[in-house]
C-alpha cells in the first residue's frame, strides 16, 4: 500500500468533503438553478483539490503533471459549461423555486426590451448641431 503525506492526505480529504456537500445540495436543493450552483461550485473545488494531492503525492512525474493540467482543465469548463446549460434553461423557461425572491436576469431582459425614451439634448449639443 502506498502511503501519502500529510499534505496529501489533506488535501484528498478536504476534496472529498466538497465533493459530498455538493452532491447532497445535487439532491436537497429546491430547483435546478440551486442544484446546479451547489454541483458546480463544490464539485469543481473538491475536484480541483483531490488532483492537486494526487499532485502533492505523485511529485513532478507523469501522472502529477497530468492531475495540474486536469485540474486546470476542470477549473476552465466546469463554470463556462453550467453557465450555458444553466442560461438555456432560463431562456426555455424552466421555473425558479417559488421562495426566490428576485430574478436578476429576467429584469434585465425586461428593461432592455422596454421602450428607450429619447435624452434631452445638452445645450452644448444644441450649439453644434
């Protein structure tokens, strides 16, 4: 059996401890929106944690170099790839919990459509025109 350090060991551990909690949040939370933010946020940094102690414990070799570019790799999709499935089922309008108390993003969309009144023209405006 191979034994880890205690730096390692840590970080393995503290990992799998965000890889558990976001997995029950995948499962307690109200909607898809809360799921998917519990899922993203904890998986990515007990991912991100479990390849850098599979780094600690390998060293600079072959499969340390290949847990940084994975954990890289994790860290650069991972919130891109939420953020579209996520928007795609805003935009196809899949409900918010009935407790959220706001909708940032649909008050966003609603201003933007709303009618732009015309500024009044500055009276330095005035002069050049």
């Amino acid at each position: 059996m191979i034994e880890l350090g205690p730096a390692a060991k840590l970080f393995i551990g503290v990992g799998a401890a965000f890889d558990l909690l976001g997995t029950i949040g995948l499962v307690r939370l109200p909607d898809v929106y809360n799921r998917a933010q519990a899922a993203t946020k904890c998986v990515t940094l007990g991912t991100c944690m479990i390849l850098f102690g599979v780094f600690l414990h390998s060293g600079v070799d072959a499969m340390g170099v290949k847990a940084l570019i994975c954990a890289v790799f994790v860290l650069l999709t991972t919130p891109v790839g939420a953020y579209s499935l996520l928007r795609g089922a805003l935009i196809s309008g899949v409900p918010l919990w009935e407790g959220s108390i706001c909708n940032a993003y649909q008050e966003f969309l609603r201003r933007r459509a709303a009618p732009q009144e015309p500024r009044p023209k500055e009276p330095s405006e005035e002069k050049n025109a």
